[in-house]
C-alpha cells in the first residue's frame, strides 16, 4: 500500500551572477499521517442524555422529598449512588421504612445487568486507575450507549468526560426537583415516556455507528428466545446470550485507547 503523503511549501535558494540570493517556493513531500479522527465534542454527545436525565431527575428528586428525604439526601444519593431507576425504587423502599440491608440488595440486583456492560468494554476502558474506575461507577445504560459509539483510540479525557457530564445532568435535574419541584404543584403525568424517548434515540445512534447491524439482530433475536423461555427474567436472560454471542463472534483489530 502507497505511504500517505503531503505537499508542503518548502524554501528554495536560486543563485544570481551579480551575487544575489532569491528564495523560491518550492514543494517536498510530508510523511506526517493525517489525524486519524477529527475532534469529537463532548458537550454535543452528552446532549442527547441531558434531554432525557434532566426531566428523568426533576422527577427523581420531586419524588425523593415528597418521601420525607431532605433535599440534600436527595442530591448526595445522585452523586454517590447514581443508579437511575434504583434511586427510584429507593425512595419508595425509604418511604417504607425498610431497612439500608434490604435496599442495598436490591440495588445491587436491578444493576446487575451493568456487569454485562462492563465485560462488553473490557478492552475499550482505560488503563489509568482513576478513570478505569469512575466509569466502573458511572457506567449507566445512557454512559454506555453513548461510548460505545465513540471511535476506536478516542482519549482517556474524552470518555471519562462524557460519563462525568451524563452525571451531571443527572445532578442537576435531581437539584430541581428537589429545591423547586416540592414546592410547586406540578403534574409529573407523561414525563416517565422521557426514558423510552432517550433509549429510542440512543438505540438509532447505534444503528447509524456501527460497522454491521449483527448487534442488533442478535439483541432480537436473543430477547425473543429468552421471552419464549423464561418470561420472568427474559432481560437478564436475553444480555447473558447477548454476551456469549459476542464472546464467540468474530472481532477486529482493537487500537489502544489514547491518553
């Protein structure tokens, strides 16, 4: 294959009888390789999420104080916990008086299907332990959506970024639902339709990035089996052959993650 090369403008020396030296434009070849990617905007890919977890977390938070959780329990257990459909299931376990044992069970098993996120980008995180970590945490169904879509190499800063402001959203919309939301009367009817919407839109994002649409016939396919086998937990069960599918499939060439 031909080594990609440039035309760059380089200074040349033209020698004149009455002694005079001209500097002529003159061209010679740059082995310097174009940028494999061009920059990718943060902000740009976390908007998506916001228009979903701002809504999703006003109501979050609404709900929290009208539970009897202090506004800032509210927001410390968006910035500590961060579980999405979790912190919801927790304020009514709360409202219950059941104890932190039980909920944190609970917690544990409605994420469980983040383990399968996690094997799923195992050679995409990075290797510093800082960020390796924060994205062990916030690793959420949007998070994941969003860095699965990013191209092969992007840098450490871009995707700890990205999952550092999906939090952030989060963050926020709790704050307002919690400082503003308890005290107005405001009708929260149609705003749990956000959810879908957001997975809809993240879902055709995938679509249009990936390489193949394998994924997600598989995903189909395995979710139709697991309904027809075991109903109760055919989710749980459709990720499981999800991930044995993508064990066994066939894969790329993986660059190293930039720094």
């Amino acid at each position: 294959m031909r080594p990609w090369t440039r035309q760059t403008q380089m200074p040349a020396i033209s020698f004149h009888d009455n002694g005079m030296l001209t500097f002529l434009p003159s061209t010679m070849p740059d082995t310097r390789p174009p940028s494999a990617h061009p920059p990718i905007s943060v902000l740009s890919l976390s908007i998506p999420v916001a228009m979903g977890y701002i809504p999703l977390g006003t109501v979050y938070g609404f709900l929290a104080v009208q539970a009897g959780l202090d506004w800032w329990v509210t927001l410390a257990a968006s910035v500590l916990v961060f579980a999405g459909a979790a912190q919801f299931m927790m304020v009514g376990m709360l409202a219950a008086s059941l104890p932190l044992a039980a909920i944190a069970v609970a917690t544990f098993v409605v994420n469980l299907r983040h383990v399968f996120y996690g094997l799923s980008l195992l050679q995409k995180l990075p290797t510093q332990p800082w960020a390796r970590w924060y994205l062990v945490f916030g690793l959420t169904d949007e998070t994941y959506s969003v860095l699965t879509t990013l191209p092969a190499g992007t840098g450490t800063r871009q995707m700890v970024a990205v999952a550092l402001l999906n939090q952030g959203w989060w963050v926020l919309g709790s704050l307002i639902g919690a400082i503003i939301g308890a005290q107005a009367q405001i009708g929260l009817q149609g705003l749990d339709f956000v959810l879908a919407a957001l997975f809809a839109v993240l879902a055709v994002e995938q679509w249009r990035s990936a390489h193949t649409p394998a994924a997600l016939w598989v995903a189909l396919i395995s979710y139709g089996l697991a309904q027809a086998v075991w109903p109760q937990q055919a989710l749980m069960l459709a990720m499981s052959l999800s991930v044995l599918a993508g064990i066994v499939w066939p894969k790329g060439h993986q660059p190293e993650v930039a720094p």
